[in-house]
C-alpha cells in the first residue's frame, strides 16, 4: 500500500487485496507465555484456537475461535453472540486485532514448521 489516502486504503483493504495479503491481516499477538515459547509475537489465527478478547464490548471473554471468515478478515468466537430482532441468537463478527491467543489448538505440521521458523 503506497496512498496516504484514507478512501484509497480502505478501497485496498475491502476491494484489492489479494488472498495471500489478506492472510497477513488475520495475525493474532501471542500471549506472553506462547511468545516466550515460540519465540514469535504474532500467528495467524486458526479454528480451534482459544482466543481472549482484549477490545470492545465483550472484552475479557475467552473463547474457541468457530469461524475465520479470510475474505472480511473476521473471526468469530464461541460465546459472543448478540440477539437479533426475531430473538435468535447470532455469533458477532471480532477484527483479529482485538484477540489475543491464549492457547494453539491443535499444532500440525504446517504450523509447527511457521514456528519453528
């Protein structure tokens, strides 16, 4: 991104950016002891994971991330809902930026070779 035009980033961020650009937009900071652990300061979020909120209304909760949505850059955590009109209950979209993961879930291969870098 090159603009220091707010209407040319937001237009970046929502219309251009490419699969592989957005996927950096889902990095998670690690918590203390993951960072000491693994020597990294931010992954990128998975299902699965444990995530604590750090923003916002439900700020404090901690949760398994049900649903990483790449192409609005959201995730979703089990517990956080808000009430629709009709009185059904829908999971409420978090940005990454105001998670902090407190636990990987499962570390397969793939994720243990992007730590281990």
């Amino acid at each position: 991104m090159k603009s220091i035009q707010p209407r040319k980033q937001r237009r970046w961020l929502y219309r251009l950016a490419k699969l592989h650009e957005r996927h950096k937009l889902l990095h998670v900071t690690l918590s203390k002891d993951l960072r000491k652990k693994y020597g990294k300061r931010a992954i990128r979020v998975r299902k699965g994971d444990k995530v604590r909120i750090m923003r916002g209304e439900f700020a404090g909760h901690e949760g398994k991330v049900m649903e990483v949505d790449t192409k609005k850059g959201i995730i979703k955590v089990e517990g956080v809902t808000v009430t629709k009109a009709d009185g059904s209950e829908v999971l409420r979209p978090i940005h990454p930026s105001n998670v902090m993961i407190i636990d990987l879930g499962e570390v397969d291969d793939v994720r243990k070779k992007i730590l281990e870098r």
